[in-house]
C-alpha cells in the first residue's frame, strides 16, 4: 500500500488500512552509514531508506545487505600450485 504517515507517496509492505503496522508505528530516519546509498530516499520529515524501516539494525552486525555504496572487497589468497603436483592430479 502507499504510505500516508512518513513516506507520503511511497511504496510500502508495512502500511495497512489501520496506518503503519511496523513495530513503533512509523519508519525511522538513516544513520550515518547510509549516505551516499542509492537507496535513500529524502522526504519532507526527513530521509529515510526505501528498502528497510530500521536502517540501524540492517548495520548492526556489519555491512548493511541493501547497501549500494559500498564495495566489498575480496580477501581470498591465490595459492600457489606446485606444477608437479598439478601434473600427477590430472
């Protein structure tokens, strides 16, 4: 349903007939982590992420999943193949 408390206009799977259903009865504003985000959506009380109401909790345990700013990077070692060893495996 479309919002009709926070984010006026919007696209919203929290809103019922009866207002907003999530947990404290409205969204709550993007935390520092967030900007920059794709995602983040500035309204006239405030910006606020279109894809989660509680930003904090999607950055509790480390990197929000929906964020679009930031790049992971890939830790992974390349070993190195002995040839010889290469050559008996196959």
């Amino acid at each position: 349903m479309i919002c009709t408390t926070i984010r006026e206009g919007d696209d919203c799977v929290f809103m019922t007939k009866k207002g907003c259903s999530y947990n404290e009865g409205a969204c709550l504003t993007i935390i520092d982590e967030c900007k920059g985000c794709s995602r983040a959506s500035d309204f006239e009380t405030g910006s606020y992420c279109t894809a989660a109401p509680d930003p904090s909790l999607k950055w509790k345990n480390g990197i929000c999943n929906f964020a679009t700013h930031v790049k992971t990077v890939d830790t992974s070692k390349k070993q190195k193949v002995n040839p010889i060893k290469a050559s008996k495996r196959r």
